[in-house]
C-alpha cells in the first residue's frame, strides 16, 4: 500500500425527494482510500453506504460535494474512471437467460476489453467456471452466481473495485473462497477495495480500515481493532452448577449484568473487572467448570453505535 | 473516450439481446407472430371482400401492404423499449449503466439491434404474404425503401418518448411499451383516406408523419402515382420529433440519475 489517494470524497451530500420534504441520504461526508488499501464501509440498512456507492459508480448525481477517483472529478471523467473501475453487488443481477460464457463476454465488450474472447476465457479459468461456463445463470446456485459476478469484476483488471456484500448468501466456505479470490487479485494487481458487508467478522479479517455511517453521516473511521477498542465492555461466560443465587446477587452488587440461560451465566463488565470477578468467585467458593472471555468484537462496536444512536 | 459512439459498448447491447433472443419465445413472438397473424387475417378478409366486390380494385395489396408497412413503426418502436425493460426485468440496469457505457452508445446498440430483427421479420412477412396470397412488397418500387426510412423513424421517436416516460414513471407505465404506439393507428390512415376522418382527427393527421407515407402508398396502389411532397413532409416531421424525443430522453435519463429512479428501476 502507498500514499497515494485513488478516492477523494469532500462534502458529499444526496438529497432525495420534493424540494419541500427532502430526506437526507448521505449528509455532508468526506473520505479518502489510498491505493492498495481494502475499506470497510459499515453502517446498519439506510446509513447511506448504497447511495454512496451508487453516487461513486455515477448512477446517482449528489446533491452537492465533489468525488475525485484516480485524481480526475467523476463528473467531468466519467468513462474514463469506470473504465479502470468495476462492481459487483449481491442484489444486481445478472441477465438469466445468457450464459455464463456469454454473459462476461458482454461485459467485457462494455468495458472495451481486448481480445474479449480470450480474457474471458482466461477469467474463467481463474476462478474455476469452466465446468458451467455454457449454463444459463437461471440454472446456477447462488453461490456459483456469486462467483461468475465476481469473475465479471475482474475482467477489465480494475484499479478500484466496489463490492456490495459480495458473500452474502453464501456459506462459509463459498464465502472464504470468495475472499481469497478477493485478496489473490488485491494482492497481485495492488488493486483498492470499497467493501461493505454485514458479517463483521469477515469485515475485522480483510479490511485494513473501517468507514462507519449512520443516518448519512460518518460517526467512526479507524482499523476494525481501533474500533472495538472503543468498546469498554467485554463478556465472561461460565458454566456454573451450584451457588448459582448467591453468584448472582454478588453480580447485582457489582452493578454488572448478567444474562442466564439454565448453567450457563454470561457476565458483561469493564476488562479491568475481570480479575476482581475471579476474586470473588474464588473468596466465595464458587466452582465453575467451564470459562470462555470474549474481548470487543467489531460487531460490538456495531451494534452498540447502532442502538445508542 | 471522448468518441462520438464507443462501438464495443454498441456492440455489447446488440449481443447481450441477440444471446437472449434466441433463447427467449417471447422475443420470437414479438418479432414474427402478431404480424404473421395480422397478414393471415387481413389476407383473408381483404380476400373475401375482393370475392364480393370485384369493383374495388386493389384491396388486397391495400392492406397487406398497410399491415407490412406498419410492422415497420411498430416493430421499430418496440425493439427501442424492449432491451431497456428486459434489462430493469432482469435487475442488470445497475450492472449496466455502472460501466463506462453512455446513454447515446446504448442507445445506438438498441437502433442496431432493432434494425437486425426488422430485417428478419420484414424478409419473414414478405415471404409469407407472398405464399399466401402472392402479394409482393417490392412492387411498390423505390417508395418502399422510402416508406421503411420514415417508418422507422416513427418508431424511434415513439420509442424514445415511451423510455423517457418509463424513466421518469417507472414500472407504472411500462405497458406503454406494447400499447401507446397505437394511439397514432386511426390517425395514420392505413387503409383509409385522411378525408374521411373528421375535422379534428384531420388535423391529428396532419402533424404526424405516417399519414403521408399511408397517403403516397394508396396514391401508388390506385393512382400508380407518386408525391415527393408527401415524402418530404413526413421526412421534416421525423427529423422534428426524433429531435425532441432524443431530448425528451437525455432529460429523463438526466432525472433519473438525480432522482435515484434508474436504481430503483433496477
């Protein structure tokens, strides 16, 4: 990764609606991503991550703010900047009733990409399409869907690729093959990722910096570790037989909370609390068979920030 | 990237559908089933009154050469919505418009495409009003190929005016796609003459250009006789009203993408 900035966002604002009742989508937000680099864009639905990317892709005209992409305004380069750009989203389709052969032969026309024929014959050799390349998309699993979407965003060699929940939909191990496709190709064409994504585990593992929206604005922009470093609370998990009462009233006490579920108990408190926890369990005679310490995920931070918000 | 027409991008559209066309019966029925239907039974009812009323000299080649000529304006109408819906139907708009595509090259790939699948289905009637009832198109001369640029070009500018309404309306008003052409049938004056009509639909008849290609082809049937005049008057009308739909379009197409409707068609 480099310095040097391949998207600048300043004062990006979408507006939707009569000039009498417009709701603000995207309220006046800035960012940058430098080359190389792999951004989470987070938000719980209706944040305003979609209208982002839709407004990066120019399918949506902002309001007001400007985006520069490989130093050049989208506004004034838009064909120029898309042709060194790509997207792949879930929640777009792919025509049906074409082929898989066919359908990235059409896109690779639309990208002007030369010898058509021949890059999509080596894409789909790349990410193991050969054995469905002559199906119709309507016959295919959506994880093979997903995986000719992703192919389809390859095909032009982009400098910055868009992706929408790329593994949503998929199981975990369809999932973790996408993402080291992703990474294979951001690794070896030193390509920028804009990624968004409601599994935040797969956020923490391949994002080097995280981009948290809500009701249009960014409210936290840090690495995934930064940003559950925020969160002060952490979870203790026991299995706990006898004593059960007076554990909790001890808990009570202390003012933390506890969520029970037959013998299992789960103790919410500040890290620094965990060796008094234990203290006490031990002055008290309290025996445990089991215990489990879950430290601040990112999911935390999402959460948290979406509920206190 | 700056060229007036980026031909992969035009040629990207013209396959994507040509793929889909071969693969999808409701393309194919577009193209040649209503038509051929449409020959069938005016050929047979223009048959019948010839049987009955030998006097009116012509009336076969009256309406099937009507119904060929109108496949022109409305074949070309629709091949420029269809490609627009089918990619909203098939939620590739966003795919679509997020590649460096401009709405002129998609444009032009929707004119190309059509003009490939008119041929067909011109070439297919033209071949079956001939079996049938050995009525041949080309007797009509040079002022068919005359007939076929106007035509089109009512189709086009129809086309047009019905994508902008889509954009701008959405779904809501999609069925425009296979019905609004229709608005302009009576007043074309197919198998009848304009003087017919009454005043006010005269007047109708007389700013749309497909009522003076309708006059010219009745003028050749029963007169033998040609007006370039008529020609010329429906060529200046086309060149008008592609003029503001083309504007029409890139307006609504504009709106969309600051309204956010184009995403949402997808």
């Amino acid at each position: 990764m480099n310095d040097e900035m391949i998207v600048e966002v300043r004062n990006l604002t979408k507006k939707f609606g009569p000039a009498n009742a417009k709701s603000v989508a995207v309220d006046n937000i800035s960012f940058s991503i430098k080359e190389g680099e792999i951004v989470g864009f987070l938000g719980p639905n209706g944040a305003g991550k979609t209208t982002t990317i839709q407004m990066l892709l120019g399918l949506v005209i902002p309001t007001s703010g400007t985006i520069d992409i490989f130093h050049k305004s989208l506004f004034q380069h838009r064909e120029e900047i898309l042709s060194e750009m790509n997207f792949s989203s879930t929640y777009t389709h792919l025509p049906w009733r074409l082929s898989v052969f066919e359908n990235l032969y059409v896109v690779a026309l639309l990208y002007s990409v030369k010898n058509a024929r021949d890059k999509v014959a080596e894409v789909i050799k790349k990410m193991n399409l050969e054995e469905i390349k002559d199906e119709t998309i309507d016959k295919l699993s959506s994880g093979w869907i997903t995986r000719v979407n992703l192919a389809r965003t390859f095909l032009n060699n982009p400098r910055l690729i868009l992706l929408d929940e790329p593994t949503a939909s998929l199981d975990p191990e369809g999932a973790d093959e996408i993402r080291k496709k992703i990474l294979e190709y951001r690794k070896r064409e030193k390509a920028t990722i804009l990624w968004t994504s409601h599994n935040m585990a797969e956020v923490e593992e391949v994002c080097d910096r995280v981009i948290f929206l809500h009701k249009g604005k960014i409210i936290a922009e840090d690495t995934p570790r930064g940003l559950a470093k925020t969160i002060k609370f952490c979870r203790v998990s026991f299995i706990i037989e006898e004593k059960q009462d007076e554990f909790l009233r001890i808990i009570a006490q202390n003012k933390w909370k506890a969520i029970v579920s037959d013998k299992f108990i789960t103790i919410e408190l500040v890290e620094e609390d965990i060796p008094l926890l234990i203290q006490i369990l031990a002055e008290e005679e309290i025996s445990y068979s089991e215990i489990s310490i879950d430290k601040p995920t990112l999911e935390d931070f999402f959460i948290s920030t979406a509920r206190k918000k | 990237m700056n060229k007036i027409l980026n031909y992969s991008a035009v040629k990207a559209i013209v396959m994507r559908h040509l793929f889909e066309w071969r693969r999808n019966l409701d393309r194919v029925v577009d193209t040649f089933w209503w038509s051929t239907i449409d020959i069938i039974f005016w050929g047979l009812t223009s048959s019948y009154i010839k049987q009955n009323n030998p006097q009116i000299p012509n009336i076969v080649t009256l309406f099937l050469g009507g119904i060929i000529l109108w496949t022109f304006v409305q074949n070309s109408q629709r091949d420029i919505n269809m490609p627009l819906l089918n990619d909203a139907w098939n939620r590739n708009l966003v795919n679509l418009f997020s590649t460096p595509i401009r709405l002129r090259d998609f444009i032009a790939g929707t004119l190309v495409l059509g003009l490939i699948k008119l041929s067909m289905s011109f070439v297919f009637l033209s071949v079956v009003a001939f079996l049938l009832y050995q009525f041949n198109i080309f007797y009509l001369g040079y002022f068919l190929i005359l007939a076929m640029v106007n035509l089109i070009l009512v189709g086009w500018w129809v086309g047009f005016i019905i994508s902008g309404l889509i954009l701008r309306f959405s779904y809501r008003v999609e069925a425009f796609a296979w019905s609004l052409v229709f608005a302009i049938y009576p007043f074309s004056a197919i198998f009848y003459p304009v003087d017919i009509l009454p005043g006010w639909a005269q007047a109708v008849a007389k700013v749309l250009p497909t009522s003076y290609i309708f006059e010219s082809m009745r003028s050749i049937i029963f007169d033998g006789t040609f007006s370039w005049g008529n020609i010329i008057i429906s060529f200046i009308l086309n060149l008008i009203y592609l003029t503001l739909s083309i504007l029409f379009l890139k307006k609504m197409f504009r709106e969309s993408l600051r309204t956010g409707r184009l995403v949402k068609l997808n």
